[in-house]
C-alpha cells in the first residue's frame, strides 16, 4: 500500500508523542506543525498531504479559520478536527465546513486508527466487504432463483438483487458487478418461465398478485380519508432500483411508511397498464365499456388521452362518496413550471393525480440521442441520470412545498424497463407494431422460445383488433427485429433501456406510501 501522509497540527504536539509513534509504527508518514499558519505553508508547498488532523484551539489563527483557509488551498483535502471544546456551535460550523471527522480530546490511537481507516481505507475496505458479503450471498439466492418461488418470494429475490447491485455500485466493485449481472439475468430467465406458465391463471381467476387494474382499487383507494389532501405521483417508467436511489432524497421531508408492490399487466406499456390502472379495468373491458376512450395499438391517435376520464369514472364505482379528484399529467417543462406553481392549490382537492413523464422520456431519448447514450451507458449510471435528475427538478421543489402542508403522498409507475440486448427476429404484416418488447399482428413467425405468445387476446384480457390477432411477449432481455436492416438496428437498439415484455424489471413496481415529517 502506498505510504500515506499525515499533517498534524497542534500546539501541543510533544505531549501527542504515544499517537505520533503509534502511526509510525502502522506506517504512516507524519509532519507535524504548531499553529494554523505553519499548516497553511505545508498545505501550499506540499501536495503529497492525504489527510490532515487539526487542533481547534492553537494560538494565532483558530483551527476553524485554518480549516476554512484550507478548504480555500485543497477543497479536497480530508481534515479531522480535534478539540477539548464539546459545544455545539463549535461543532455544526466545523461540521458545516465539511469536515472528514470530528474528534474530542484526549484522543486514543485507536480512534485515530478508525478515522483514518473511514477516511482513506473507507472505499477499499467497504468494497472488500461488499465482495466478501455477495460471494456468501451468491449461493443462497441462486438457490433461490431454482426453488420454484411464487410471486411474493419473486419480489424479495428481486429487491434482494437489487439490494446488492446498490451495495456494488457504491462499492465500485466492477468485478462483483458483472457476477450480479449473470445472476441477475439467470433470475429474468427462470421468472419468465414462472410467468409463461402462471399470468393467464392470473388474468382469469385474479388468484395472483394485484395487477395493474386492482392497484387503486386494492392499494390507494383504502388509504384516502377525508381528512388529509393526498398526491398520487405516478412516475412512468419508475423502477425499484430508481425508486431506491430516490429514496434518500425524499427521505428529508417525507417518512416512508409503507413500501408495497404490484405486478404489471402485459403488455408492461404504457397505453395497456396505465389506462388499466386508471380506469381499474382490463384493456378488454375498457374498449367493451368505454369504447370512445380506448385505440388499439394500430389506431390513429392518442393512446392516453382519457387517463382522467376513466380514472373519474373508477371513483364513482368504487369511493361512491363524493370526491374532489384533479388529474395533471406532465410531459414538457412548462407542465412541470405550471404543476410547481399550483401544488399549494392542489392541496384543497381530497385527491390529486400527477402523471410525470420525465423517466419515460429519458429512456427514450437515450436510445435517440448519442450523448444520452453515454450519460446513462449501464444500469448504475441511468440510476445515477435518475437521481441527479429527480434532484433537480421542479417536481421535488414541488413535494417539498407539499409537506410544508403536511399532504400524505403515494408514489408508483405503470410499468419498468429492461436494457436490452438480445435480438431476436419476428416477421409480420404491416399492421404488425412496432414495439421492441411485444407484438400484435396477423400471421406472425418469431423464434417461440424467445416469447410467450397469446393466440386468444381474451384470455390476457386484451382487445383482439383482429379475428387472426396474436400477441407475443418478449422474455428476458430479448428485443425483436424484423429481417429488413437487421444488423443496422440490432447494432442501434442493443442496450438501449425497452418496455413491454416480461421481466423483473418491467413488471415488478413500486407502490409507496409517504407521510410528510
């Protein structure tokens, strides 16, 4: 290991000789200086520095008034205070110029060992710990994966390897990351087969999990008093692994005090699983009921346009009391400047739904837009795109504002997305669509152990917009490509972020309860 440097400045420096031997003795370089002035010149003349421990009270210039003019010469420098003083004031103003750590005499050598250890070892020896953890780990849920889990125990195996790719990602254990990468995909594997086998069971008994059309109705709708303004923030294309990394950014204002999931109806797209949600029906039962409302994927026009119409008319079934519901939905900047402005507003309805679209488009625009590419180019960094995103944006201004009047808040999605990356052709007519992860069409040839297919759309309770209609669903991590350019777009489309097959990512989603602190 590399010697590491050590700045010790304190005007009692010979009464430190035990600690001074101590580090020595551990292999530790150390210079040391009498008062702030001195630390200053070394930390000016000497770039070799890793870490410097400072005396709060020295004569001459105060330890803070050093630290802060340190901060000036070597932002990043790690400076640990140490002082006699406990008082709080002294404390928040050192912690507040982002000290590394704060250490009250008389100091030990095994406190200063600690500190060190957080400061310079802290990466290596948490991604040692990180790997050491998943190698034991790595068996248990491989088994399991292979243990034939129903869809509660696929949920815990999903959030458990989504535990683990944050813990890596933190870690930066790149080795690690490409085992929980095939391990990952071996649980997609075998969760595709559990859903080939088991989702039209769902669909016709609703002995399974809570689909998207039971969601409001079984886990919203129950939660509403008349006593407190809620928000209903649909995020689409929310995944858990995003959800986690905005987690903590939440966590400052609201507590979460439920973290609940449901399953995704197919196709996990968009206009079947939102308007599925919203209108608490089945895609089937939406163009049978609401036939103005409803366009098969092949129809011209918008496919969302009614969310707010049929989400009014699931009230009157199922609340049957009179409510105040307002609906926005966000899709550019000025939707977003326009629902900040108005939030406070929003908290006189009993519910208000907001529909923001932002992660959706992201996914999209990253397989548009070169430089997206590259920004969000692996999983860990399209969270990180997420957070820096979500912590920027007017909705968070928003939601604070929000718990400022003490709103209750619920977050979900309509469905995930999964990146991408094995081609698998499919030919069809031209009123074939042309989505990456599901097919509907007349005729269809395609590679069966790539797909789950429906020959009868009824039984997914989907329209049939033809007598000879069939939907295929992509499994794993498959995309479908017609022959026509197939090399061109398996090249342009490969891990790039698709929605609408079967996945743990696509289908497993978040449902969260908040409550503002």
């Amino acid at each position: 290991m590399e010697t590491i440097t050590i700045l010790w400045a304190d005007d009692e420096i010979d009464l430190l000789k035990p600690q001074l031997m101590f580090l020595k003795n551990k292999g530790y370089n150390i210079l040391t200086v009498t008062n702030g002035h001195d630390a200053l010149e070394e930390c000016e003349s000497n770039k070799d520095i890793d870490v410097v421990f400072l005396d709060e009270s020295m004569p001459g210039i105060s330890g803070l008034e050093t630290l802060s003019r340190i901060k000036q010469i070597q932002p990043h420098l790690p400076v640990v205070m140490i002082t006699k003083n406990e008082a709080e004031d002294v404390m928040e103003e050192a912690i507040g110029s982002q000290i590394a750590d704060y250490l009250i005499k008389p100091v030990n050598p095994n406190q200063i060992l600690l500190s060190l250890k957080k400061i310079i070892d802290n990466k290596r020896l948490v991604r040692e710990k990180t790997s050491s953890d998943y190698q034991q780990e790595f068996r248990h849920i491989f088994m399991e994966i292979n243990s034939a889990l129903n869809y509660e125990q696929w949920v815990e195996v999903y959030r458990k390897i989504i535990s683990w790719e944050l813990k890596i990602d933190d870690s930066n254990s790149s080795e690690m990351g490409e085992i929980l990468a095939m391990q990952k995909k071996e649980a997609n594997a075998t969760f595709s087969k559990y859903i080939s086998q088991h989702y039209l069971d769902w669909v016709k008994a609703e002995t399974g999990p809570v689909l998207s059309h039971n969601l409001l109705r079984s886990k919203i709708f129950p939660q509403l008093n008349e006593k407190e303004p809620a928000i209903l923030l649909l995020l689409d294309n929310l995944r858990y692994d995003q959800w986690k990394v905005i987690e903590p950014i939440l966590s400052e204002y609201y507590k979460v005090e439920k973290e609940d999931y449901f399953y995704s109806i197919l196709p996990t797209s968009t206009q079947y699983s939102r308007n599925a949600i919203f209108s608490g029906m089945m895609p089937a039962d939406i163009e049978k009921h609401y036939s103005a409302w409803w366009k098969n994927d092949m129809e011209e026009g918008g496919k969302n346009l009614h969310e707010a119409d049929l989400l009014t008319e699931q009230l009157k079934r199922v609340i049957r009391r009179p409510m105040k519901m307002e609906y926005i939905k966000v899709t550019n900047a000025l939707h977003a400047k326009a629902m900040n402005d108005n939030i406070l507003n929003y908290l006189q309805n009993d519910l208000t739904v907001i529909v923001y679209n932002f992660i959706d488009m992201l996914s999209h625009a990253r397989t548009e837009m070169e430089v997206l590419k590259e920004l969000a180019g692996d999983e860990k960094a399209y969270r990180s795109l997420t957070r820096s995103w979500f912590e920027n944006s007017p909705l968070w201004a928003a939601l604070q504002r929000a718990a400022e009047k003490r709103a209750k808040l619920f977050i979900t999605t309509d469905h995930g997305t999964i990146r991408v990356g094995s081609p698998s052709k499919v030919v069809g007519d031209r009123e074939t669509t042309t989505n990456l992860r599901y097919k509907v069409g007349k005729n269809l040839q395609y590679e069966r152990k790539d797909v789950l297919e429906v020959k009868d759309p009824a039984k997914a309770g989907l329209p049939r917009p033809n007598v000879s209609s069939t939907f295929i669903f992509a499994k794993e991590d498959v995309y479908f490509l017609y022959p026509n350019n197939y090399n061109y777009y398996n090249t342009y489309y490969r891990n790039t972020f698709q929605h609408g097959g079967i996945s743990l990512e696509e289908m497993i989603c978040p449902v969260l309860t908040l409550q503002a602190r």
